[in-house]
C-alpha cells in the first residue's frame, strides 16, 4: 500500500513545472513562459525591510499580521475601491495568496462541497479545492467570449452542493478581465443561490485599458466575498511571499484558525517592507506598469502578424494566443519551439483542458528580448508552413 495520500497520488503534478524542469537544463533560452515580473523590489521598499532588520526587528507577529499593515491595507482599499474594512476583525496577512487561497477553501469547505472555477485557469485553484475536501467544477470562459468567464456558463454548473465561485481577474493565463456588468450579472448570480465568491485580485494593478472593479465593491456583496490580494505582482515581490485575505468575520475567523495552526504568521520584515509600499505609494509601480503595457503592444501586435491570433488583454504580464493553424498540440508547440528555437512558453493545457490548442507568453521580460523571442516564433511558424 502506497505510503503517500491518495489525494495527493492521484493529483497531477503542476504542468508549469514539469516543462520548466527542461527549461532550467538548456543554455540560452528566451522564456516567454516566467509568472512573475522581471522588475525588483522598489529600493524604498526594500531598504524598509533592511531598517526593520537593522532594528532587531526578528520576532513573530500577531497571527492577524501587524495592526499597521492590516490599518494601511484597510485604508488602501477604501481609497480605490470604496469598501470599508475594520483592520481588527477583517483583514489578515498572509504567506502570499497562495496560503490565502488554501486557507479560504478550507474554512468554507465541507466534504463534497462544489467550488465553481473557471478555466482556463491559474494552476493552483482545482489541486488547492480538491485538498481542501472539495469538488472543483470547471466551467469555460470560452475563446469565443474572448476568454471571458459569463454568468449564464456559471449558472449551468450551480448545483445543490455549490458552495463558492472562484473569480480571477485580471486573469492568469489570458490577461482578460471582467465588465462591470459581467461582474453585476455574476452578483446577482451569488446573491440568487446563496453563494459565497472568492475573487482573486492579485493583478489588479496590472490593468491596462480599463479600471479595475472589486467585485465585493458591488452593493451587498461584501458579505459574501472573500478578495485575496498581495504584493507579489504590483510590487515586484514575488519572494517575500506576503498576501491577505479581506473578508466576513466569520469566515477570517476560520481562516485565521488554520493560519495559526500552520504558518503562525508571515514573515515580520516582509510586513514592514509592505507598509512602505502602501504607505508611501511612490511612482515604482506606474512605471512598471507603463513598461508592461509598451511590451503588451508589442506582443500582441507580433503575435498576431505571425498568424497566431490573440485578442488584447486586459491586464497582467500574459497573453494566450492560438496556436492551432500550426497543427500541432499545445505540449508539441512548446516543446518544439523550445527545442527548435530555444523560446519557453507555457502549454495552454497546464491551465485546463480547455486549453488545447492555446499558449501562454509572459511578458514580463525586457522589450528587446520579446522581440528576439518574436523572430524566432515567426521563423518556427513559418518553417511549418
Ligand atoms: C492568479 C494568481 N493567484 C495567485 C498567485 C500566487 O501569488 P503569491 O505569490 O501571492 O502566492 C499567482 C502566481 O502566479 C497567480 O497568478
């Protein structure tokens, strides 16, 4: 008998993973296929985290995170998106959204419960249900619909046993977006069948052509929406691993039960390095988000010259053109162009089945390497012509 769970056996490993395990074994490569940005920590920030150090700043936190990091964030998001949110009671800091995303599906989830999760999607949500003893059902956000998840497919797949919607916008792999109306129409959808929405906001500040709405923003939704945030993309911060959960008492009350169980709490010098992001908001992330939007032109506009047709995103470091006139699957495209022509992207299949016949490009390298990365995908394609 196998020593290892059965959940955890019979779970795929992550195909980003997989593919990049042969990526970090060649010389060389252009990687389209990176999740996170090529910028560093803005210098104020992280000198914020050196100060603390300097200061014997070394200890454990609340398991809530610190007051003044949970007071900037509460006061950040009143400021963009009007929602009030007591420091104390609502809002706690977390290892990244990751364990803000693990940590929700478990205070929410009883044996069974069915989570709605569109696709395609970010990697981590169906193995993340799944742990948390749920059932993920997947819906598509069709390409024909620009990869944009609408109420009416949601709807088809709420069950007896839906107990939650997960939400990713901007999302991660296609960079769409949700309207305004969209996100009125999946409300009024929650608010029909009793659902909780957990929305993850992540690339929020990533948002190019359009503001960003807040779904719990929307009137009486803030009662039954969990957003999940951090600093990992706006701000360059990948490796200090630090999120938060902004949500109903009740439920951060059960999620901060697991967080003290598991993690304690984050990373002290992390917390600080995050009150100084917020609290002296400097030019850093506009100009970030600047670059990212000059090479989002770029990509889209090669791409689309080459015959792999995509639509603009709306937001994030990703696009995810189709890759079908080549003939080839998502696995043999990338793996071909990879060894062909040394450029990494990420099969669409890693974020769904629905994701045959699609890729992901991340641009968050410099503009001049998308540009070499775009030759060499036009000469690939052509040489198949
Ligand atoms: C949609 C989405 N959510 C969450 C995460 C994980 O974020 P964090 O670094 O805060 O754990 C990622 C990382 O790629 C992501 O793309």
């Amino acid at each position: 008998m196998s020593r290892v769970s059965q959940i955890i056996e019979t779970m795929p490993p992550s195909g980003i993973r997989r593919f990049f395990d042969i990526v970090s074994t060649m010389d060389g490569v252009l990687s389209l296929g990176i999740g996170e940005p090529d910028f560093v920590t803005p210098e104020r920030i992280r000198n914020a985290c050196v100060s603390s150090l300097a200061q014997g700043q070394t200890m454990y936190t609340s398991n809530h995170g610190l007051l003044e990091l949970r007071q900037v964030i509460s006061g950040h998001i009143s400021k963009v998106h009007g929602v009030e949110y007591n420091p104390e009671k609502e809002i706690l800091i977390t290892v990244g959204v990751s364990e803000a995303l693990d940590i929700t599906l478990r205070a929410i989830l009883n044996p069974g419960d069915e989570v709605i999760v569109f696709e395609p999607s970010y990697v981590s949500y169906k193995p993340c249900v799944v742990m948390a003893g749920g059932v993920a059902v997947a819906v598509e956000a069709r390409s024909a619909d620009g990869f944009r998840v609408t109420a009416d497919i949601i709807e088809h797949a709420v069950t007896e046993k839906t107990k939650a919607i997960l939400l990713c916008y901007p999302n991660n792999p296609t960079g769409m977006s949700l309207s305004a109306e969209e996100l009125e129409r999946i409300a009024a959808l929650a608010v029909k069948h009793d659902l909780i929405i957990i929305s993850d906001e992540i690339y929020e500040k990533l948002t190019y052509d359009m503001s960003h709405l807040s779904i719990a923003s929307l009137p009486g939704m803030k009662e039954r929406v969990i957003t999940l945030n951090g600093f990992s993309k706006a701000y360059a911060m990948t490796g200090w691993r630090l999120g938060y959960i902004a949500g109903p008492v009740d439920i951060l009350n059960a999620a901060v039960k697991i967080h003290q169980y598991v993690a304690l709490c984050a990373p002290i010098m992390s917390q600080t390095a995050a009150i100084e992001a917020l609290k002296n908001e400097g030019p850093e992330v506009e100009e970030m988000v600047s670059e990212y939007n000059r090479r989002r032109h770029l990509i889209h506009r090669g791409l689309n010259e080459i015959g792999l047709e995509v639509p603009m995103p709306d937001g994030a470091f990703y696009i995810f053109p189709s890759i079908k006139r080549t003939g080839l699957t998502s696995e043999e495209f990338a793996e071909r162009l990879l060894f062909e022509e040394k450029v990494a992207v990420v099969p669409g299949t890693a974020f769904g089945a629905c994701g045959e016949g699609y890729v992901r490009c991340s641009y968050s390298i410099s503009y001049e390497r998308i540009e070499e990365a775009l030759a060499r995908i036009e000469k690939f394609v052509r040489s198949r012509e």
